[in-house]
C-alpha cells in the first residue's frame, strides 16, 4: 500500500493549533488545588499574596496573555480553575483537607504549602495517593534529601541557599567581621537557618564568633529582653530570619532602642517587609528574598507580566510568596504542555500517511497521563519571572537556581536595595544527592 | 550596665504588660467562674480598635499626643460594646452549667470573634507606631528604653492598686467580694448579681482591649495574636491561682522575671522557662500560689 509522507511542517502545524487554540472536547479545566494561608500569622505576608498571584497568573493564563513561552491559553489549550484552600489549622488538619480535595473536589492537581512543617506531612500523603503535588513555598531541605518522591514536586530552591549565600554576601562585604549573632524563632524554619548560617560561617570564616543565639517563641510579639541581650552582646551584626508579624513587632521595638545603630541586621526573608517597613529599616541592612524574587528579579518579559496582573490585583508589586506561587503554575504549565507534546508527537509518528488531524486530536483531549507529566517534569527547566529554574536536584523533583542579596538605603523616603549581588546556584546549592549540612561542613564545593 | 539590671528592668517591664493583659481574666474568673478563653480574641479587638482610633487620629493630623487617649478611648469602646453584647447575649444563658460548658461557650465566642475580626479587619497586618516613639527614651546605663515601656509600668500598677482599692475600700468592691465568696447568700441578701455579672464582665472586656490597645503600638496587628496571648495569659494567673488579683500580680512578675532572666543567661530555654514554672508551682499548689479558698457547700 502506498503511503503519503506527512511533512515536518504539517505536523508542526497541527502541534501549534492544537495547542494554541484546543478544542470544544479539551474545554473542561483542569482543577488545581491550591494551599495557603488565608489565616493566622503567615497569611498576610506570604498567603495572601500568594493567593493573589496564583488567581492572577490563572486569569491571565487563561486568556492567553502571557509572554512566551507560556503564552498558550490555560495548560495546552485547556483552562485551569483554582479551588482554594486554607492552610491554617496545622498538620493534622491539612492532610484531611488534602484528601478531601483529592477525593471529594476530584483535583487534577495540588500546589501548595507555605509551611515546611505542612510539606513534610503532606509529601507523603500525596504520594500515597498518588496525586500530583507542586510544593510552592516551603524551604526545608529535607522534603527530598530524608526521602525520595515520584508524586512530589517543588519547584522553589530549598533553604539552604539563603544561609549559605547570607554568610558569602557578609564575608564579601564586611570581611572583617569577627562577631555575629542570631534572633531567630524556635521552630523548624528559624532553627535550620540559624544552623545553616553558623555552619557556613564557620567553614567560611572560622575565626568570627557566635555571641548570643536569641530563639523566641513563634509569635511572640514582645522583645524587649532579647533586644537588651542583643546590644549587650556587642555584635557586629545580627542574623535573623524572622517573618511577619514577629519581624515586624522586632524591627518596631528594636529601632528606638538602637540596636541596629550598634549592629546591624541581616534579614534573610526581609524582602517582602521592605515597602511595609519603610524607613523602619534602616540603612546597611542586607536583606535576601529567597532566591531572585520581587527587587532581585532579573528584567524579562515574564517578570514584567507578573508586575502587571499582580498590581492589578493587589495594588502593589509582588513580593517574593507571588514569586513563589508563579513558578510553582508555570513549572506545571510547563510540564503539562512538554508533557503534551511528547504525547502528541508519539500519537502521529513521523511516516503517518492519514488520519493525522483525528489522532491529534484525539491525544490531545485525553491530557496527558500522571505518568506523562511525572517524566516531563523530571528535571525540567522552565522560565519563571524569577528566571530560570531548574529541576536538577531530588531526582529531578527539585528546583535549583541562584540568588541574590543587597543593602538596603533611604532614598527620598523610599527604601531601595543597593550593591546587588547574585549568586549562581553552584556556588549556594549543594550538588545532586548530597545532603545540605554535609555540603556545608564539606567546604560548599560546587558542582561539577 | 551589667546583666543583673538589665534582667530586672526586661522582667519588670514584661511582668507589667503581662499583668494588664491577664488581670481581666482573673477578675471575670474570680466574680464569676468563667474560664474566659475568648479573652484573647478582647485583646486582639482592642489592638485593631486601638490602630482604628488611633490611625484615625493620627491621619487627621491632630495633636500626637492625643493618640493615648485614642488607645484608651478603643479599650473602652471595647468593653462597652463587646463586653455587654457578649454576657447578654450569650453567657446569661448558660449560667448555671457546669465550667465545661462555659469554656466550650466562650471557646465559641472566641472561634467567632476570630473571624468576625478578619472580616472587619482584613489579613493584613495593621499598626499604630506613633504612640511607642512619641515619648522620648530613657538610657539606662549602655541600654535604651523607650519612655513608653515606662508608661505601661506605671499604668499596671493604676490598674492594679485601682482594682485592689475598688475591691477593699469601697462599697461596689465589697458586693463584688460577697458575690466571689458565695452568690447565693449574696443574692439572698438582695444583691443583683446579674448586675454584677454584667459589670464585671464589662471591666474584664475593658482590661482585655486595654492590654491589646497598650500593646499595639509595639507590634504588627494582625490575625494570630489572640491565641498567643491567652497561652500567656492562662500561664500568668493558673501560677497566681485563678481569680485572685494578687496572684496574677505575683504569677506576672515570676513569669516576667523568669523569662528575662532565660533570655539573658539561657536563651536555649527561653520557650520552655514560662511553662516549667507554671508545672513546678502546680505540683507544689495545685490551685496556684493565690488561690482564694472555696466555701464549704452542703
């Protein structure tokens, strides 16, 4: 039987229009659950604004107004639809909301959690039930070097690189530093930093010493008598990964007594306080926004776009949880759309001589199976405002990319961040299968 | 200036605040026998009252320093809208029940006031920073402290001695002490005690909005602070022995004094020093070290 050849160029053709225009079968969305703190301490710092990206990027997504390359409408073609949830009420509570978005709201797929706590107790869960699950904006190392996922995902670096690069921009600055110390609350997040900064510091610049750790309790709200320990311990600067309101209330009670006049402050999450604070922070404070978010987000297309939906729903710039929620869509978005291709492109082998607009649309209705998109996202690199991030570590389920850090000045009453430095995630991250506070004590050798 | 002062004035400073925050439950606790658990969701309501009134006043552009009286103003409209609203409404109808019920009722109250404060407020975090700088600062040796840390001193010992001299020296004081040791007898003897009721339960809304209001401009309001403080202050009065105001001066200032010192000499122990305090002093008195004896009832 004679067969007619299928051009290259038709079969693009068909790829292109299929993904770019879908069709009335590939019209259902796709559901996303999407985790995050509507509630409690964390909701107006990171969930909300959070919130407000994921809603706008969908929205935008939806009508086809992103940038390239995620100017496909929704995910290939099809719609996407959030249903939200809140993440307040702790880890027992999520795993039931989990399931009942897995079992009763029939999600396609879940993106979310702000809390490492949150991440460890649902990396398993979802596993179990084999959901596919984007791990948004937790930080703790430990999701994928304690355990090994097929479901899970996380397309934000973990903590680790915020330590490492705090101590590098320091020694770079300040050289000569020889005491440091710490406030940092006393749960899983401050303590990992505080212990990730010592231990950098310690390989880095062994000779400079650790005066006083201060770990108040989460939520805390008064300082007064960690203030006095801080200036008493003549520090010539002072580590903190406080957040939210905690951060907030320290920086309000600190400045009148002074201490940041004696020693000043690296704030490791301090980005997202900088339009908040205002002149509350005062100059010479190096602060970091967890990777190359909000003021230390390369100049692009996609950073732009993220701007202009994020402003029109929130009113402000986004801050790096906005960040954070876009990479985690649009690693998905990218994943799924990959994923399609590839599914498309086995569907209508090169040699096919008919038939080929049916099969392509019949495997583009179908979406691709969880197993399809597992292996697209299996290390992945995609483009995020953030720039581009890379599915290098846990065996392809999490993300790896540089960061940045900068001094904080008053500028006509307006706080900037200046002398911007910014590291390649070789020099901050540990290499594949290496566990972070080994690759610390190890000297940090990059990658090879 | 050495250590030793410096964790006496942090203790002393922290047992004050601690003091205001925690002397409207003991006062509702000791008239009235309700655990009051919604009384940090009070406090919260006074801080985002307090950043309403004083934001207010300070965007008008009146005189600063009439934003403590704006602080002062919020804890009052507090008491007298919530409080009233609250024991009328609500716990009027469960007098009588069994304690249980009673914290189940007013953990109710406190569930709903969580929401009811986000749906007015936002989840935004809110402040009122002006009040706290406003003042001045007094150096103490190497260390600063702002004047206003000074002002809340002086204002929980007002509030203290005000209520200890209510209590003893006057006769609305005395019908309170009659209705605390035994409010049958004192109904008998032709006391309103629903009145009283009503009264106390008002003060203690006021004592709780005060505590917020004095605390907001130190911090950043926002959704959360309810459950943190009522932790504390639960610590606070358990170690005084419930519905003694005495007791809740003495259990601040061991709760205040402990923290300062953890903070300055053993910072790893900060978190847990509050709570071995509390356990040690229950093992040894299991009503607290105040604890007002009960009357014997056939």
């Amino acid at each position: 039987m004679a067969h007619v050849r299928a051009p290259r160029w038709l079969m693009g053709l068909f790829l292109a229009a299929a993904l770019a225009s879908g069709t009335a079968r590939a019209q259902e969305p796709i559901r996303i659950g999407f985790v995050t703190f509507l509630s409690g301490p964390a909701a107006g710092p990171f969930g909300v604004p959070a919130r407000h990206a994921a809603e706008a990027i969908v929205e935008s997504l939806n009508a086809g107004k992103a940038p390239a390359p995620h100017n496909t409408r929704g995910f290939g073609g099809r719609p996407v639809e959030l249903v939200v949830i809140d993440e307040a009420g702790g880890t027992t509570k999520q795993v039931s909301e989990f399931r009942s978005l897995v079992e009763r709201q029939n999600v396609d797929y879940v993106v979310g959690y702000i809390s490492s706590g949150d991440c460890l107790a649902i990396a398993p869960v979802a596993e179990e039930m084999k959901k596919i699950t984007v791990l948004f904006d937790c930080g703790t190392p430990r999701i994928f070097e304690d355990a090994s996922y097929k479901y899970v995902f996380r397309t934000r670096p973990h903590a680790t690189m915020d330590a490492v690069a705090a101590a590098l921009y320091l020694l770079e600055t300040r050289g000569g530093v020889k005491s440091y110390a710490g406030i940092n609350q006393n749960y899983a997040w401050g303590q990992d930093s505080w212990s990730d900064f010592t231990m950098a510091m310690s390989v880095l610049k062994p000779d400079a010493k650790v005066t006083t750790s201060q770990m108040p309790k989460f939520g805390s709200g008064q300082y007064g008598a960690e203030i006095s320990a801080l200036i008493q311990s003549n520090s010539e600067v002072i580590h903190s990964s406080l957040w939210g309101g905690d951060l907030e209330a320290f920086m309000m009670q600190a400045g009148p007594r002074g201490l940041f006049k004696k020693s000043p402050l690296i704030l490791v999450a301090g980005e997202p306080y900088l339009h908040r604070l205002g002149s509350a922070i005062p100059d010479g404070t190096i602060v970091g926004a967890r990777g190359t978010n909000g003021v230390f987000a390369p100049d692009s297309p996609l950073n732009a776009w993220l701007h202009e939906v994020y402003r029109a729903k929130a009113g402000h710039d986004p801050t790096y949880p906005a960040y954070s929620a876009a990479n985690a869509i649009l690693g998905l978005k990218a994943a799924y759309e990959k994923a399609k291709v590839a599914k498309l492109q086995k569907a209508i082998p090169m040699g096919a001589n008919k038939g080929v607009k049916e099969e392509t649309e019949k495997a583009y209705a179908s979406g691709p199976s969880d197993a399809e998109l597992i292996a697209a996202f299996e290390g992945l690199i995609f483009s995020s405002p953030s720039g581009k991030m890379t599915m290098s570590l846990g065996k392809g389920h999490q993300a790896a990319s540089g960061t940045a850090y900068g001094t904080t000045k008053l500028v006509n009453g307006k706080v900037t961040v200046t002398n911007i430095k910014r590291y390649p995630l070789e020099k901050v991250q540990p290499p594949e299968a290496v566990a972070s506070a080994d690759w610390i004590k190890g000297g940090m050798k990059p990658a090879k | 200036m050495n250590q030793v002062s410096a964790i006496l004035i942090d203790g002393i400073i922290y047992s004050s605040w601690l003091f205001v925050i925690a002397v409207g439950l003991t006062l509702i606790y000791g008239v009235m026998k309700i655990l009051n658990v919604a009384h940090g969701s009070l406090y919260a309501l006074g801080a985002y009252a307090a950043t309403a009134f004083g934001g207010y006043w300070m965007v008008q552009g009146y005189p600063p320093l009439g934003s403590y009286g704006m602080l002062v103003l919020a804890a009052i409209v507090v008491g007298l809208v919530a409080g009233p609203l609250i024991e009328r409404g609500l716990l009027r109808l469960v007098y009588g029940k069994e304690e249980v019920v009673l914290v189940l009722v007013t953990y109710a109250v406190f569930l709903i006031l969580e929401d009811l404060t986000k749906l007015a407020f936002g989840v935004d975090p809110l402040s009122i920073p002006e009040p706290y700088g406003l003042l001045g600062s007094i150096e103490v040796g190497d260390l600063i402290y702002p004047t206003y840390s000074l002002v809340v001193v002086l204002l929980s010992m007002v509030v203290g001695i005000g209520l200890a001299l209510v209590l003893n020296r006057t006769r609305q004081g005395k019908i309170l002490q009659a209705v605390i040791h035994d409010r049958e007898m004192a109904a008998a003897t032709g006391i309103n005690v629903s009145r009283v009721y009503l009264v106390t339960f008002t003060i203690g809304t006021a004592l709780a909005a005060l505590g917020g209001a004095l605390t907001a401009p130190t911090i950043s309001v926002q959704p959360g602070i309810a459950a943190e403080v009522i932790v504390l202050a639960f610590a606070v009065v358990v170690i005084g022995g419930l519905g003694s105001l005495g007791g809740a001066a003495l259990g601040a200032v061991i709760v205040g004094m402990v923290r300062a010192w953890a903070v300055h000499k053993w910072p790893e122990v900060e978190l847990f020093s509050v709570y071995a305090v509390m356990a040690a002093v229950l093992i040894m008195r299991p009503k607290g070290l105040f604890a007002v004896p009960e009357a014997r009832k056939i």
